[in-house]
C-alpha cells in the first residue's frame, strides 16, 4: 500500500517556464529563447554554487521564480492522492521553494 508520494518541485509541480510572459516584457520575441536560457545557466550557477558556496543573480527575474504558476493538472493530482503524505525532494533551497509553494496554495507533508 502507497503510503507516501514524494514530487521534484521544478519541471514537476511547477513550470519553470511559466515566466516566459515576464521575459517577454523585457525583450519582445525572445522570451522563450530567454527562459530556456536562463533556466539552463540557473542550473549551472546551482551546480557552482554548491561548489563556490557565493551566488548573484537579476532580482527582478529570479523573484518570478518565487511565483511560479503549477501544470494544469497538479491541483487535480494531488486531489486524488489526498490522504497519502505528499512531499517535494528538490535540489532547490528552503528559501526559494517556499514562497513558490506558499504562492501556489499546495500543502506538502514534512519531511
């Protein structure tokens, strides 16, 4: 019997692309390039981040990441999973998941 379900947070529950709109507004007909793009080089800055231990980075877009919208269909998921614990196992840090979970109204179970 399943007695938890453990989701990854980004590119699972949340769209890491759902700030393709705000990069638009900054440079018109490439905000999907500029998504894809800074999603991989904030891939890379964790990567050396966790290997620096120092990170910078453009507030006004990383703070689109604290906001990040969920896929259709995670509301409707987790509905059918109620009662099981639900949790995110992330390589994202406590300061950046959880503003995006409290932005979203999903509840997650403790680690």
């Amino acid at each position: 019997m399943v007695q938890a379900v453990v989701f990854d947070a980004y590119g699972t529950l949340y769209d890491v692309h759902s700030v393709i709109q705000r990069c638009e507004s900054f440079f018109p007909g490439k905000g999907i390039q500029l998504s894809q793009l800074w999603r991989a080089k904030q891939l890379e800055y964790t990567w050396q981040r966790s290997l620096m231990q120092r990170y910078a980075a453009m507030e006004t877009l990383m703070s689109e990441y604290l906001a990040l919208a969920t896929y259709p269909d995670v509301a409707e998921t987790l509905q059918k999973l109620r009662g099981k614990k639900q949790m995110i196992l992330s390589n994202g840090s406590p300061d950046m998941l959880d503003p995006v979970v409290r932005h979203s109204g999903l509840h997650f179970d403790a680690c």
